[in-house]
C-alpha cells in the first residue's frame, strides 16, 4: 500500500509500516524528509543521505530494506505471470496434441 514517509509516496507492506512508525516515534519523521526519491508508484529510486547531517542508521538500513523488498516483490509478480504463461503454452500444446489424435483416429 502506498503510504506518505518523508513527504514522498512509498510502497510499504503492513509489517514495513509498523516498523516505519517504531522508527518515527524513535527519531523522528523528520529524519525521513529528503533522504530518498521514488517515482509515481512508490518505489525507491535513489537514497541520498545528506553528507553535513548525521542520519540514524536504522532509518538508512530500513530505506535499503525497503528498496530491495519492493525489487524483489516486483520481480516475484514478473515470475508468477512468466509461471502463468509457461501453463497457458503447456495447456495450449495438450489441446492441440488432443486435436492431432482424435484426427488420427479419425483417419484409421
């Protein structure tokens, strides 16, 4: 779901949020603000701590967190429709070969 963390719109999971609002409640939402981009869905582009500003690593380690799950979840949704097409073709080639025998027998 996309959520609003450091003025940017950011795709979190329900347990990435929980733990986006422990580390609020600890630092700061300030901590978050222009520490990252994203683009319109939500997902981390870039992580750009501030070099005269001293960042809590647990926000930076959560950012890097977060930016390699969306990539991975991203990658698994590719992989499921790559696994729904190989059983469409699978499917697709047992109906024809069904075909081809019935029209076999068909000539016998």
């Amino acid at each position: 779901m996309i959520r609003a963390v450091g003025n940017k719109r950011l795709e979190l999971s329900d347990s990435e949020f929980e733990y986006y609002c422990s580390l609020k409640e600890q630092f700061g939402g300030s901590e978050f603000i222009g520490l990252f981009k994203t683009d319109k869905n939500g997902i981390i582009t870039f992580i750009n701590p501030p070099v005269n500003k001293n960042v809590p690593l647990g926000v930076i380690f959560f950012l890097l967190n977060v930016m390699m799950n969306q990539r991975i979840r991203v990658l698994d949704k590719k992989i499921n429709k790559v696994l729904d097409l190989e059983i469409k073709v699978d499917n697709f080639f047992q109906v024809n070969n069904i075909v081809e025998r019935i029209e076999k027998l068909e000539q016998k």
